[in-house]
C-alpha cells in the first residue's frame, strides 16, 4: 500500500510536498489526518525530535518517536538515530514556542500504529514486501517495511551463496524486495534467497567456456567457492596466496545440473573495494508458497517453504 512504504519513499511524493507547501495544506492534512514525511534535524536532550516541515518546525515528542518507547519496550535509540533521516509521521495538532512561531505537533507512533493495523497486521507468511535496509549486523541486516517497522533478516536468509557479513549484499538505504519468512508474537522475520532464481535460472546466465568475475567466498583443502551471483557459486581448484573476499576471474569448465556443479579455473585474483549492487530478482509476484531451488536433473533437494 502506497501509504505505508518504508521511510524515506514518501520525501519526493508531490502529494507529501503539497502538504508541506504551506501551513494551510497542513491544516489539511491534519484535518484528514494524512502520514506525511520529512527530515528529522535535532534531537534535544529530552530525545524530543524537530522536524523541518519547510514552511514551519513540526517536533515529534519522546513519547511519539516510535510503537512501544512510551511503554519501555524500544530504546530511545530508535529515536536518536532517525536525526538527519526522513521520519513519517501525522499531525496531531500546532501550538506556538516562546517566539510566537508556528509549531506543528507530531507523531510518528500514531503514523506506525496505522501502518501496523491496515497493513502489517494483515500480512502472512509467504507475503514479498518492499522494504529499505536501515541497519547491518553481523547477524544479519534489518530492513523497514512501513512507516520505520523493522524486521530482521538473518544472514542466512540473505542469499544462498554464503556471506561473512551483509554489507557484501547489501548497503544502508538500498531498497529492496523480501519474503516474510516468519511472524511470531508480532516479531516479523524475513527472506531474500528465494527472490534471487533457482540454481537453473542462475546458471542459464553462463556458459562452459566462458571467463567470468566472481568472488572467492571459501578457500578450502579441496578447493576455493568462487560466487559468479548471489545464488550461485561454484568450486575451483585452489592456487597459492587466494584468499576469501578476493575478485576472480574464472574460466567456467563446466556447468553440470545433475549435481548442482559448476567448475571452474581460477584465472586470477586480486584485491578490490566491492560495493554490492542493487540485486536482480527473478520472482515478480506478490505471494510465494514454495521455493525450490534445485533442478530437475537432482537428486538433492534444496527448497523453502511458505505454507
């Protein structure tokens, strides 16, 4: 819903800057009580956050930064860090400061509490959202889904081919596209793999004979795992001074379905500062039931499911 997309989506919307034109279209939309947004510019010492509106200040206080600060559940942190970044939010009234300003007061609890009950609440397992990275961990990145609700992504959950950490699929701000993988006790857990192709729709974009980039993932005794796309690696023989996080060129020997196999020769390595581009999705839908990223050919079976 168009409503309720994750932060930072609304900022360029004419409709949102029409709002914000002057202070009677923000009469409007606090009479409609419409979720606008804007970029959040001081945070006081009471964790009180300013807001510039552009014709005036609006201020979110404490206890409208966020779902569950008032009750204890959040940390304030979840209001601090949005200083600099666009908020949502709803207007709940004006008053006038100590200069006989114009004030709007806001609240971005109340913008979250909506997205939650009209849009979060009604989705299920299965579900691909849009959401926007905000953070990354070691464990795994969190994205938002709606008006600054955040779920977790595990790093295992990111891609087939394996990760040391996020930041080598993904940067803050990149938006992107996930499958809900879990909803437990309102706790949201997402997937990505599944939005990335099978093995086959993978290996379709290579042909043996073929040199190609990847990533050396894993050196190990039998050979180096060298990712030509997020779900897809393959093992070539190791050479000396290879290490894992290096670029490679790789001459594709052969591509073998039945085992899920693709050997390489490793050509090249070399030290490189990679920045992880927007991902290519294969999934257009809306609802995935199950994923199987195995071939046909295989007699192993790798699949997710949704049900």
């Amino acid at each position: 819903m168009a409503e309720f997309l994750p932060e930072g989506c609304l900022a360029q919307d004419k409709e949102n800057n029409i709002y914000m034109s002057s202070i009677t279209t923000l009469t409007e939309a606090y009479k409609d009580q419409k979720i606008l947004e804007a970029r959040a510019t001081v945070c006081d010492s009471m964790h009180n956050l300013t807001v510039d509106l552009g014709c005036i200040k609006g201020v979110i206080p404490r206890c409208e930064g966020a779902i569950g600060i008032k009750e204890g559940r959040v940390r304030d942190i979840a209001v601090i860090s949005r200083v600099g970044r666009p908020v949502n939010f709803v207007i709940t009234g004006f008053t006038r400061n100590e200069c006989g300003d114009a004030v709007a007061l806001l609240s971005r609890e109340k913008a979250q509490r909506r997205c939650m009950d009209n849009y979060v609440s009604n989705l299920r397992v299965g579900d691909v959202v849009n959401a926007r990275i905000t953070h990354l961990e070691t464990f795994g990145a969190f994205a938002d889904i709606g008006c600054g609700i955040v779920a977790l992504m595990p790093i295992d959950a990111i891609s087939v081919s394996r990760i040391e950490h996020p930041r080598e699929r993904f940067s803050v701000g990149m938006d992107i596209k996930a499958v809900i993988k879990s909803i437990e006790n309102g706790r949201i857990s997402l997937s990505h793999k599944e939005l990335l192709g099978t093995w086959q729709e993978n290996a379709d974009m290579f042909s043996p004979g073929e040199t190609v980039a990847g990533i050396v993932r894993s050196v190990e005794s039998y050979g180096a795992f060298v990712e030509l796309a997020p779900n897809l690696a393959g093992l070539a023989e190791c050479k000396d001074s290879v290490k894992v996080g290096q670029q490679a060129s790789v001459y594709i020997k052969s591509i073998i379905p039945q085992k899920m196999k693709v050997k390489l020769i490793i050509v090249e390595t070399f030290d490189y500062t990679y920045t992880p581009p927007q991902p290519k999705y294969f999934f257009e839908g809306t609802h995935m039931e199950e994923f199987v990223y195995s071939p046909p050919e295989s007699s192993r079976i790798i699949s997710s499911s949704f049900a």
